[in-house]
C-alpha cells in the first residue's frame, strides 16, 4: 500500500470535519465532567491547524513538516492540556515521516506507536484513570500484535481501531483519576470521557481516510 503526504492532509482535513460535527457532542460530554469546553477546544485546534492545510502546508509534500506544523499549530492555538499532548504525539510521529512524501503500511504503523506513545509519555496517565489512554492504549496494543502478526497495516489498524472503541466505551464505568473531573469522585461514574472520545474519533476518521485511499 502508498499513502502519500495528499492523503496525510486529506486525513487532517478529514478530522477538522469530524470534530466540527461532534464538538456540541463532545462538549456535552465534558459538561458531566469538567468544564463543558472540551468540544470547543479540541475545535479550535483543529480549526488552526486547517488554516495551515490552506496555507502554507497546501504544497508540502514532506509528511514530517506536515506533522511538525500541525502539532505546533495545536499547540499554539490550544491553551489547555490536551494542546501539549496532541502537540507531542504529532511530534514524535513526525520523526517517523521525516522527509518522505509517500509512505508504506510500515510508516503508518511505527507512526502511529510514537503518536500514542508520545502522548502517555506526555500525560503519565494509565488505562483506568479515565482519559483519552483508555483509548489509545488498547489501540496500540492491538495494532503492535497484529501488525507483528499479519504484516497487514489495514488489517491491524481496524482491529487497533476496534480496540479502542472498547476502550472508549470502558470508561463509562470508571471513576476519573485525573483533572478536574477527579473532584466528582462517584458521580463520574456512568459518563463516556470526552478525551477518550475525541481520540476515538480522530483514530475512526484515519481509518476512514485510509480505507478510502485503498479503495481507489
């Protein structure tokens, strides 16, 4: 399989769509648990870095300067903590793409390890404590296993994606650990986390994006 930088923006384009439909979603969900701004945030970030998608990335064929704009941009436009963490998983994935313009199931894969793996570095939380981890941490495992096994990017990644839907979905039954939702003690339990969510979409929407390439 190819992937080239044009799919890597279309999948960015892809998820500003997709986060511009679920921010009242998501917001709505914060709402229950903390500031009820989440939609609004992971918005204006995503809004920035299309801004950059119709500026000066619009020619870019290099898929590590498109990582490395987008985290940056994330990180500039988003003052909360979710702003340093995407920032950082952009980043580190960005190394993995450095000054390739077209990229095999192999980049995809090692790109996401270092995404994910950038953002618990970032953030020290843990499956369990009721963030975006719970989502990202099954995800990576199941996609570090299947790929081992299978060799197959698209195959590993939608059992990867799969994984963290679960993953997502798990913490509705968990009390919160971190942030300001960890004051709410019992009544966070029964409430999807947004961050969680958020993250479960932008890894749907790759998949979404990558299957659609593969189908051409």
């Amino acid at each position: 399989m190819k992937f080239t930088a044009a799919d890597l923006k279309a999948f960015l384009k892809n998820v500003v769509q997709v986060i511009e439909e679920n921010k009242d979603y998501l917001s709505e969900l914060d709402r229950k648990l903390g500031d009820g701004d989440h939609g609004v945030t992971m918005s204006i970030g995503w809004q920035a870095i299309d801004e950059k998608l119709n500026g000066e990335l619009r020619e870019e064929q290099d898929c590590g300067r498109v990582c490395i704009t987008a985290g940056r941009t994330f990180l500039s436009a988003v003052g909360s903590s979710v702003g340093p963490l995407y920032a950082t998983g952009f980043l580190k994935g960005a190394k993995v793409f450095q000054g390739k313009s077209e990229l095999t199931g192999e980049d995809l894969k090692d790109f996401w390890v270092a995404f994910i793996e950038g953002i618990k570095e970032r953030g020290k939380a843990e499956v369990g404590d009721k963030t975006m981890v719970d989502t990202l941490q099954p995800a990576l495992e199941s996609l570090k296993s299947r790929y081992e096994q299978t060799g197959d990017f698209m195959v590993a990644f939608a059992e990867a994606v799969s994984a963290g839907e679960k993953g997502m979905e798990s913490t509705k039954d968990l009390l919160s650990k971190r942030g300001r939702s960890s004051r709410l003690g019992e009544r966070s339990l029964g409430n999807q986390d947004p961050g969680a969510t958020s993250a479960f979409l932008i890894l749907s929407t790759f998949l979404t994006t990558v299957n659609a390439v593969q189908a051409v």
